[in-house]
C-alpha cells in the first residue's frame, strides 16, 4: 500500500536503506497466474514460452545437484 515514489527521491528525503521484501513474491504470483491462464485458454505453453525459466535453470536454482549427492551420499544400503 506504500506508494512507490522512487529510490531517488528517497534517497533525498534521507532513506539509505528501502525494502522489496514482496517485490519477487507479487512478481511471481502474477507470473504464475498469467502462466496458468496461458494453459488454461490455449491447452499449451507456447504463448508464454518467454516467460518461463529453461529446464537447467531450474536444476540450478533448486540446487538439484547438491541433493542429488546428498541422496546418494545418504542412501540406505540394502542389506544382504
């Protein structure tokens, strides 16, 4: 609800520091409400292809790697 008047201008009324804290969450729940309608309306993703991250930047944001060696470094061993 606080009205977004800039950085700058913050900056001149002394603010050194400002927060975003629900910036990439809106971001996010716009994205996916607009993703979801995509597929809703065109039975594909095609139209929002640019919207949506590549598979191994998802691998990598997840960090699935470092999972994947925890998984294996974990794993239970079947017993004989």
């Amino acid at each position: 609800m606080t009205p977004d008047i800039g950085q700058g201008k913050l900056a001149q009324m002394g603010f050194g520091l400002v927060l975003y804290a629900n910036a990439a969450l809106q971001a996010a729940l716009k994205a996916s409400r607009d993703v979801l309608a995509a597929l809703k309306r065109d039975g594909s993703l095609h139209a929002v292809a640019d919207k949506l991250a590549s598979f191994g930047e998802r691998q990598r944001t997840v960090a699935k790697a470092t999972y994947d060696a925890l998984e294996k470094r974990y794993a239970v061993q079947p017993v004989d």
